[in-house]
C-alpha cells in the first residue's frame, strides 16, 4: 500500500500536472495531505488521505470552508 511522505512527488490527475507532498497533518480522523505544483508554487492542493487493506485515495475536500480549516491546521503546524 502506498505511503505518502514529505517530498513524494506525483501525479494528481490526467493533467501531468507534478506535485510535491508539503506536510500531512491528521485531524478529527482525517489525514489532509498539503501538496504544491512543482512548477507553480501558487498552485496549492490538499486532498483527504484515504486508505484502507486494499486501497488508497486521495479524495478532494467537500468545499471552500473545508480547503479554508484544512489550510488553517497546515498553516499552525509550519508556523
């Protein structure tokens, strides 16, 4: 099963866009996953960890108030 770490790098979806894992931070059993274009550093993502025996996911957040909290526990754990 797969293990994301500080500094992976991958592909997110069909864009070939490469990203870079930031910080993984965990909060009311959610694992947010911070991750930055490696071209774009304005480009920033966080997707929900999701994993199980068989399988992994990285599932978007819900909305704009989800991305807002999850930014704001990345932004008090880098500071």
């Amino acid at each position: 099963m797969m293990e994301l770490t500080k500094g992976d790098l991958l592909i997110l979806d069909e864009t070939e866009i490469v990203y870079g894992v930031i910080e993984k931070t965990e909060y009311n059993n959610n694992t947010y996953v911070l991750f930055v274009n490696i071209d774009n550093p304005e480009d920033v993502l966080i997707r929900i960890e999701k994993r199980d025996e068989a399988k992994f996911a990285l599932n978007p957040l819900k909305d704009v108030e989800e991305f807002d909290y999850a930014l704001k526990l990345f932004s008090e754990k880098l500071n």
